[in-house]
C-alpha cells in the first residue's frame, strides 16, 4: 500500500540488485520550488544499463521523472514531461523539469554510493519531524499511464499528458477539492484502489 521514498526506492534498489543490474543507491536534495537549500532527505538509485547510467525513482510521486532519466546533459522526455540534467560543480546531478515556460531545478542527486546507514537519519526526521510535509498532511500519489493522481489533505489533482499536433505533450490539470470524509474515502477508492 505504499510508503515514502526510503521504503519504495529502498525496495526497488534491492529488486534491482537482486536481478543482476549495477545499481547504486544515492541521496538526493528535492528543490522544487524552494526558495533555499533543504536538507538531504530523499532517496534514489542510479542504474547502469548497456554503457549508460539512468536516475531511477519510484518513490517522488510529485513532479518527479516517471520512468528512467538517463544522467546526460540534454533536455530529454520521459512519459510526457520534459527534464534536463547538468552536473554542478559539487559533481551533483541537477535534474530540472519544464514549468510554466521554463526549466526549474527539481532535484540534486548525489553521484557517490550512499550506506543504508545514510537513510536511517533522513527517514527518522522525514517520519517525526514538523517540518516535513508528510507528517503536515495526508499525502497519496500514484502514476497513471496518461499522468497522475494526488490526494494533498483534501485536494486532488489529476494530471493527463494528451499529444498536441506537432508531437508535444499538453498536460490538462484537473482539481477536486473534498468537503467530508465519506468524499475522501471515495476519492480513495476511485482513483487509487484504497
């Protein structure tokens, strides 16, 4: 039934690893739309597949890549929504995503191998701490074939990719705001099978 990025990505890193790909686990700083330097609490995994290496990451429901970003600098799109990658001077992957007009940072992804020893801390403050969005507010994501779904406390926004005539994506955005509980379980089970 889910969980945040340690539980997902760390499950997914171990399926990889135990299918025989050269996997590494990474840590990574989620800048979307921040206006200074959060902390490092997020967690991925860089695969290498036939001489290249790819940015994996099932556990960022929001506007996170979803499927695999191949860590070149290059503008690249991946189910819909268009990213780029650069490496900054730290040797820092920053992986922007196209909005409103323009590329905005998204994420900073650490090249080096990270310790499963790494994410206790990280998962420990994402779990308890106030200043963390999951525990502020009901947090529910899931990727759909044409876009997404996410229940934000009692909004949610739909997301589909629809293919315009020159063979760009247009994502039409959709909210629905929840008045009550029984609406809420409803949304629920409609758009996410809970």
């Amino acid at each position: 039934r889910g969980g945040c990025c340690f539980e997902l990505n760390g499950l997914f890193y171990e399926l990889l690893k135990g299918l025989g790909f050269s996997v590494r686990a990474v840590a990574a700083r989620v800048v979307w739309q921040k206006n200074v330097t959060p902390p490092v609490l997020h967690r991925a995994a860089i695969v290498q597949l036939e001489g290249k290496e790819y940015y994996c990451d099932i556990g960022y429901g929001g506007p996170g890549p979803k499927g695999l970003l191949e860590l070149a600098q290059r503008e690249q799109t991946v189910r819909g929504d268009r990213f780029t990658v650069e490496k900054n001077q730290q040797g820092w992957y920053v992986i922007s995503r196209y909005h409103e007009g323009r590329f905005c940072p998204l994420l900073c992804v650490d090249d080096r191998e990270a310790e499963e020893a790494d994410f206790l801390l990280m998962n420990f403050y994402c779990a308890k701490s106030e200043k963390v969005l999951f525990t502020q507010k009901r947090i529910v994501n899931l990727c759909t074939e044409d876009g997404s779904a996410a229940l934000t406390d009692d909004t949610l926004t739909i997301r589909k990719h629809k293919m315009d005539a020159d063979g760009c994506a247009q994502t039409e955005v959709r909210q629905i705001i929840c008045s009550n509980a029984e609406e809420r379980s409803c949304i629920l089970r409609t758009y996410f099978g809970l």
